[in-house]
C-alpha cells in the first residue's frame, strides 16, 4: 500500500486533527526568558529614598561613634606607649598603658601612682613624661644610697627591683627639699638611669602638668599587669 493511502485511510479512520494552530509561537529548545515587567514609577520613587535615608542613618551612626572615641580619648582614657628604660623593673620600652585621665580630677595623686606627665621643658626629646609619684605638696623628700625618706622617715618601695636598684645603681642622691604647693615629686623605677625631679631639667612637677593615672598594660600580652 503506498504510503500517502496509508495515512489517509487512518486519518478518515481515527479522525486525526491534522491542521496546525499558528496562534502561538513555537518554543525553541532552552526555555523562553520573559522580561519582568518594569516596576512602577511610585516604587522606585520609594526605594530610592529608603536607600538614601538607611545611608544618612548609617553616616549618623559613624559619625556619633567616631564623636565618641574622640571624647574618650580626649577627655577619659588614652593610650600611652613607653619610651626608654627609666621605668624598668615596672614597665619596659614599648609597653601600651592605659592612662586615666580624669583620676586627678577628683582627687589629688598618692605616692606610689604612676604618672603621664607632660614636659614643659621643650629642651628635653620627650615631650610625655611617665614616671612615680614620690613626694606630694608639703612633704619633704630625700634620697640617699638607694634609700628614700619623706619627712625623715624610711619608705619601703616594694616595686623597685632589687638587681637594678642597689649600692652603686641607686642614681643621683637627692638631699632633703620640701615639695611645692601645687607640685609632686616624682622618680623613675630605674634609679640609676632615669632622668626625674633629682634633675633640674625636670624638676617638680605642677599638678596642672599631670596628664593621668597609668593604670594597667594592654601591650604586649606578656606585660600585662595592673600598676
């Protein structure tokens, strides 16, 4: 049977619908992308001002927090790095303490405080000065053979450390001199090499020149201690 017959017979046969509906477009093989359709204006209007105000709001939050730090610093708590070897046995060069800045603002410093001081003294090539309250105003202080005395009575400084503080490392001797009103009296830990109010180049040291209280060490991890 020819072939053309053949489908003919079956199609009068099974009634097969052999036309072809053009109303819609044939699909290629990867499946069709329909563009979504474009959002209107009113929402695009709205997204770009909840953008604009999350990125104000943002500006706001870092300017307040950089305001903050900058108040601390300032006013509160600042970082001091150590420089030198005038307070070894207690800190070392390149220590990180944290200073108090508003301790001496409520009450005067005591013996034995650890001091940010600044240099009034332009001469000097350190312009902060950190080192240990020893005679307050009133008081007289002397220093002799490793040995302090305020008032003509013996201190025992326990933060010394005996192997840099000894006969024949104990620094430059101070004689008896009563502290200034309004001044403190202060030495370096490391006797023998710490350039303090022994020296005229320092000398006494205002109150008003007392940047605050060192309090710990932050840095390095292995330093770290309360003072």
């Amino acid at each position: 049977m020819p072939e053309d017959d053949w489908w003919t017979r079956a199609v009068d046969e099974f009634d097969i619908d052999t036309s072809v509906d053009t109303s819609e477009p044939i699909a290629d093989d990867e499946d069709e992308f329909t563009p979504a359709a474009p959002a209107p204006k009113g929402t695009t209007r709205r997204r770009r001002r909840r953008r604009r105000r999350s990125a104000v709001d943002w500006l706001v939050v870092a300017a307040v927090a950089v305001g903050a730090a900058l108040v601390v610093r300032l006013l509160v708590v600042q970082q001091f790095a150590v420089e030198g070897d005038s307070m070894l046995g207690t800190l070392h060069s390149g220590d990180r303490v944290m200073v108090n800045k508003l301790s001496y603002r409520f009450h005067d410093p005591s013996r034995g405080d650890v001091v940010v001081l600044e240099d009034s003294d332009s001469a000097l090539e350190t312009r902060d000065l950190i080192k240990r309250v020893i005679g307050l105003p009133g008081e007289t202080v002397e220093y002799r053979d490793c040995v302090l005395r305020i008032n003509g009575r013996q201190v025992d400084e326990p933060y010394l450390e005996g192997d840099l503080v000894q006969p024949g490392h104990c620094g430059d001797a101070q004689s008896a001199v009563q502290v200034e009103a309004g001044h403190i009296f202060v030495m370096g830990d490391n006797r023998d090499a710490s350039l303090d109010s022994r020296t005229a180049a320092i000398g006494q040291i205002p109150l008003s020149n007392v940047v605050g209280r060192a309090f710990v060490v932050v840095w390095p991890r292995s330093d770290w201690k309360w003072l």
